[in-house]
C-alpha cells in the first residue's frame, strides 16, 4: 500500500467526514477506497469485462401481467441471471434480487430491461467486475478455483 498526500477542499472534507462517520469507516482513508473502487467499479459496468452484479427493485404482483413478464426477461437470459431472491414484503408489493453474472454491457442491458418494466420500482444496479475479484480465474478448465498456489478459498 502506499501512501498519498492530497489536497481536499474543506467542505468536501467534511462531507467525506459526515460520510465516513455514517458508515462507521475507521478511517478517512478507508472510506475514500472505498469511493474510488465504487465509482471504479461503476465505470467498468459499461465496459465489454466480465462481472458478477445485483439488480434489485420492488413492484405490484398484482399489476396485469408483471410478474409473468419479468420470469420470462429472467428466462430468456438464463445465462446471465444465477439466482432471484424474492421476498413478499406485504399485500402487494415485492422485493425481488436478481444475481446476475456475465459480460457487463450485457448485464447492464438485462437490469435496464427489467427495471425499466411500467410498474418496477426503485431499480438499481450493483457491479463488481470479476477484475476485482482477485481469487477469480477466468479460465475455468474444470473445477480448479484459484490458481495462484493458495488452493481452495472458499473452506
Ligand atoms: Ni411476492
């Protein structure tokens, strides 16, 4: 790790202090990695890299037709989407997250599709491209997970 001196102006700072202090960073430094890794990982989510991501958004169950219509966008990407969560958060709303993995740009075009769906709520995407995923090898000739002399991560 190294260390960088910047220049910051003082209502940004405090910001970035209010920020940190609201998600319990221990530190100034931890919580600006943080940032940078996050607007770095948003940037590669319009990039042709691979990338496992969440897509997240609440709708009616009971609108005509919803319910059918975002099964069958999940279908018809099963090599993108892995799994949903769905959670019945009451009478007529559900929370449903989507795993997706895949080429980013095809990600990203598979959430739009499905948030972008009349009567989908509060859509939102989160990227991480497997780039950052440093124990991730991409050449999967079997089962051999992690390939840098450190075996199994995953006990
Ligand atoms: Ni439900």
């Amino acid at each position: 790790m190294q260390r960088v001196t910047i220049s910051i102006d003082d209502d940004l700072l405090s910001e970035l202090d209010a920020f940190a202090g609201e998600r319990g960073y221990a530190s100034r430094s931890e919580a600006l990695r943080d940032v940078v890794r996050d607007f770095l990982a948003s940037r590669a989510a319009d990039s042709d890299e691979r990338c496992v991501a969440t897509v997240s958004y609440v709708y009616d169950h009971e609108r005509r037709d919803l319910s059918r219509r975002l099964a069958q966008l999940h279908h018809d990407h099963h090599h993108l989407s892995l799994a949903t969560l769905h959670v019945h958060l009451d009478h007529h709303d559900c929370l449903e997250i989507g795993v997706l993995r895949g080429k980013a740009s095809d990600v990203r075009a598979l959430a739009n599709a499905v948030t972008s769906q009349t009567g989908v709520r509060h859509g939102r995407l989160d990227v991480i491209p497997e780039s950052r995923l440093p124990h991730i090898h991409h050449e999967h000739g079997g089962h051999s997970h992690g390939g840098d002399g450190r075996g199994d991560e995953h006990a």
